[in-house]
C-alpha cells in the first residue's frame, strides 16, 4: 500500500511538473499565476453586463447598415454624375459636327 502511495504521489508530482512545463510555454509562470490571471478576467468581465454587450452590439450593427447604404448613395451618386458629366461632352460634339 505505501507503494502504491508512493508512486502516485511520485506521479502527481510529474504531472505537476508537466503542468508547470506547458503553462511557462504560453507565458505564465505557474499554477497560481494562472488562477490570478483567471481571476482578474473574471472580475473584469463581471464589470460588464451582458445587455450593456448586447446594445452595443446592435448600436454597430446599426452602424454598419448605414453605413452600407450611404456607400449605395454615393455610389450611386457617383454613377450619375458620370453619366451626366459624359452626356454634355456627347452633345458638343453632335452640335459642332
């Protein structure tokens, strides 16, 4: 039994290690650090409610429609007045010709 004792203590430790390994890989320093970390954002993301996130979502939404539609304008806008600036020129030259 204490066998068995030892060598799953010998095996968390391992683990452990490796844990501590994959976490310095992507740049926390261990255990610990990672659960501050996780604490932080926790209380971070707390600080903002969902339906604060959920009207600022549709207020860019919004946004973004508009924004569509004034590109649709002003293309628009751009078409015709390239229509109409090619129409007199068609005109001169069919007066003087």
């Amino acid at each position: 039994m204490s066998i068995d004792i030892t060598r799953d203590a010998e095996e968390l430790s391992r683990y452990y290690s490796e844990l501590g390994r994959r976490l310095a890989q992507n740049g926390v320093r261990n255990v610990g650090e990672l659960i501050a970390a996780y604490e932080q954002l926790r209380r971070a993301l707390d600080a903002v409610s969902r339906q604060e996130i959920g009207w600022a979502a549709e207020q860019a939404q919004r946004l973004v429609e508009r924004l569509v539609q004034m590109d649709t304008t002003l293309q628009t806008l751009r078409r015709l007045k390239e229509t109409l600036g090619r129409a007199p020129a068609a005109s001169h030259s069919a007066a003087g010709g």
